[in-house]
C-alpha cells in the first residue's frame, strides 16, 4: 500500500515538473535596449548574489550595463 502511494506521489510530482515553463533568459542586446529593465534586474541581483551568481538573466545584465558604461560617451 505504501508503495502504491508513493508511486502515485512521484507519478504527479514528474507530471506537474514537466509541465512548469521554461523561460528562456532575455539577451545581452535586450537589456542594452531596456535601461530599466536592466537598471531593476542589477539591483535584484546584486542584492543576492549568492543566489543569482549564476543565473543567465544577470549575467546577460551585468554584461550589458558593462557594455552600456563602455559606450557612453563621456563629455565635459
């Protein structure tokens, strides 16, 4: 009876993990269009950094706030 049950119990945990969406990470281009998009994701990683290190999002962020700094032109 156990068993059953904890067949039953895995059966819809595997059924329910397939169905969650996948989102794919936004690119390093969208953010260098999205200031404050980017501007709102930096600030959330940052604050975590040991949950987001990793995370594809922050990185293409953090890529194109570098960027973004590297292209700005500076003027007297």
């Amino acid at each position: 009876m156990k068993i059953k049950l904890i067949n039953i119990l895995m059966m819809i945990f595997f059924a329910l993990s397939a169905c969650t969406p996948k989102v794919e990470p936004k690119t390093v281009d969208y953010y260098l269009k999205n200031d404050s998009e980017r501007n709102s994701l930096m600030a959330k990683c940052m604050n975590n950094l040991g949950k987001y290190k990793d995370d594809p999002d922050c990185i293409n962020a953090s890529q194109a706030a570098l960027q973004a700094r590297a292209n700005h032109k500076w003027v007297k």
